[in-house]
C-alpha cells in the first residue's frame, strides 16, 4: 500500500501565528506558505524566468547524474526531506542502474499523494515510491530499511536549508546526520552572487512571488478565521548583504487590526510580518558547515556560472 501516506500531526498554525502577532518583529515560519495553493504558487515561482535556483539547479542535476548515480549505488534508499512536485529526482532515478526505495517527505499531503502516483507510474520497476507526509524538520521515524537497502542516501536539493538561521541549519544538519549515518547526503544550496540578481528572483515581473507571500495570510483568513485585509499588506524582498540572505516580508500599508483566537491585535503602517529569510552560502562556507554537523564534504557539482551548487556530504 505505497499511496497511504501516513497522516501528519496537525500543525501549530494557530499558535506560531498567535505569537508572530503578539510579539515584534513579527515573524513567521516560512514553511506555513506551502498549503495546497502556496505549493502551486511555489511551482509556478520555479517556472519564472527571473527565479533561476530551480533552473540552475535541475541543470546541474541533469548535467552530473552519471557521476550522482554513481556515487548513490545501487540498492539505496533515498530520503528526500521537502519532496514538494518531485521533480528533482528524475535525472537521478534515470541515472540509477539499481533499483532504489524512494521515500518523498512533505507536509503537503495532497499535493504529495498525487506527485508521488505520477512518479510511481513514470518508474513502475525502477523505484518503489513510498510518500511520508509530515514536517520533515522535526526527528521524523523513518520505516526501517528493508535488509536488500545497502544505505541511506539524504537529498535536501532547492537551498531549502537557506529557509533556516544558521544554528537552526547546523541542528538540522546534525538531526540528518543521525538519520543517515553510513550513507550520504545530497544537498544543494543557492550561492551568493549579484545582488541585482537575487532581488530580481524575489521580486518577479509577474507578481508570482508576492502572491506566494501573500497566500500566507489567505491561508490564516481560511484555516484560521483571521481578518487580514490582503490589500493592506505589500509584498517586500531585498538581499540583507551582511547576513547573507534575502528576507521576505508582508508590510502592513496602514493601521489593521486582526481578529485571531478571541484576540486583537495592531498593526501600524510600516510593520511588517517577516516571512522568510533564505540563506546564501560559499562553497567553503558550506562545506565548513557540514563538518561541524559531523559530515564528511566530498564531491561538489556546480554549473558553469557558479549559480547554484550540489554537494556530497558522507554521513
Ligand atoms: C524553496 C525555500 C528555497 O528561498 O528561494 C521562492 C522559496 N521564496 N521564492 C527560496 C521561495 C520565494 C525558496 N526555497
């Protein structure tokens, strides 16, 4: 029964967002964009020309698979924390000549479950795909390996680890390294680069982005019976320099008022709800990173620009 994905814990959506209205700065947890419909906005953000990580990265994914396959083996299972539209793993599954248990983690339950039956038809002998819906940031137990599974193999592709503040990312990284101890992790993470470059990735022509960042407080006005006023509120992203990270913010654009739980609370014209930040990194800094997360740095793939980068960590 490969499709009966597990059922997630319920989210504290309610009570993160109590708190990121009680106290300044408001801030939140940017994984509450990514409902049903932030997981659309997400994919149609990938398709953006301005948006490049995806792109850059689905490249380097293509152009080193080979290399990839052989490094991952063959009877592997892979782990893949945030699996999203499931997109990333073709050119490796293309690449494998083994076959492979593929274990897809996301907190988006539907949107996984109909991802995950595409892949399982696209690869009916290669891979056995085995969907687990929950929050992939908390110590999830993972099914024990059948004893065919030589080891564990992490992918965290699309610099989702740049979602987290740097000791955030070092407990994350040593959690996965725990799970995945004798096998290896696969991780990409965006680099630094023009700065031009990156605002323009979070600040498209089409609006995508903004309504993406917006979609945070449908979603609270939905599942959560907020009042926000959506047109009160400005999609806002720049490149922090100093910290190495683009923020995203909603910025109220006058006085509001938000009825949540029984209680009120203020906004003034110029606060703002800080709904993510996204590091950058430098190879070296990575690579330092993963060390002190008890990881081994091996292998690192880039494109030709330097854009984005991939990296073979031995757990
Ligand atoms: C999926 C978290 C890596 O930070 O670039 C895209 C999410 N936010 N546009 C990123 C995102 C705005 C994305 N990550």
């Amino acid at each position: 029964m490969p499709f009966a994905a597990e059922t997630a814990m319920p989210e504290p959506f309610l009570s993160d967002m109590v708190r990121a209205l009680a106290a300044a700065p408001h801030s939140l947890s940017p994984k509450y964009f990514y409902d049903e419909q932030g997981s659309r906005l997400f994919d149609r953000i990938c398709e953006l020309p301005e948006y490049y990580p995806t792109r850059c990265e689905m490249s380097v994914l293509r152009a080193c698979a080979p290399d990839i396959a052989r490094h991952i083996g063959c009877d592997a299972e892979i782990v893949e924390y945030g699996a999203g539209s499931l997109h990333k793993i073709r050119p490796i599954l293309d690449a494998l000549d083994g076959p492979a248990r593929y274990l897809p983690i996301d907190i988006s339950g539907e949107h996984l479950g109909a991802s995950a039956r595409a892949l399982q038809e696209a690869y009916p002998e290669e891979v056995l795909v085995i969907p687990i819906v929950g929050d992939y940031t908390e110590d999830l137990a993972l099914p024990a390996c059948p004893p065919r599974v030589k080891r564990r193999i992490g992918f965290f592709p699309g610099s989702t680890l740049g979602n987290m503040h740097p000791a955030e990312a070092l407990r994350f990284l040593r959690m996965l390294r725990g799970q995945l101890r004798g096998g290896a992790l696969l991780l990409g993470v965006d680099l630094i680069k023009d700065p031009a470059i990156l605002h323009a990735a979070y600040n498209d022509s089409q609006g995508v982005t903004a309504a993406f960042n917006l979609n945070v407080l449908a979603r609270a006005n939905r599942e959560l019976g907020t009042d926000f006023d959506l047109d009160a509120y400005a999609h806002c992203a720049f490149y922090n320099a100093p910290e190495h990270r683009v923020e995203m913010h909603l910025m109220c654009r006058r006085p509001q008022e938000i009825h949540l739980d029984g209680r009120c609370f203020r906004m003034s014209q110029g606060d703002t709800l800080h709904t993510e930040n996204s590091y950058k990194f430098t190879i070296g800094g990575l690579r330092t990173l993963a060390s002190e997360a008890g990881f081994v740095p091996a292998t690192v793939w880039t494109d030709p620009d330097r854009m984005f980068s991939l990296h073979w960590l031995e757990a």
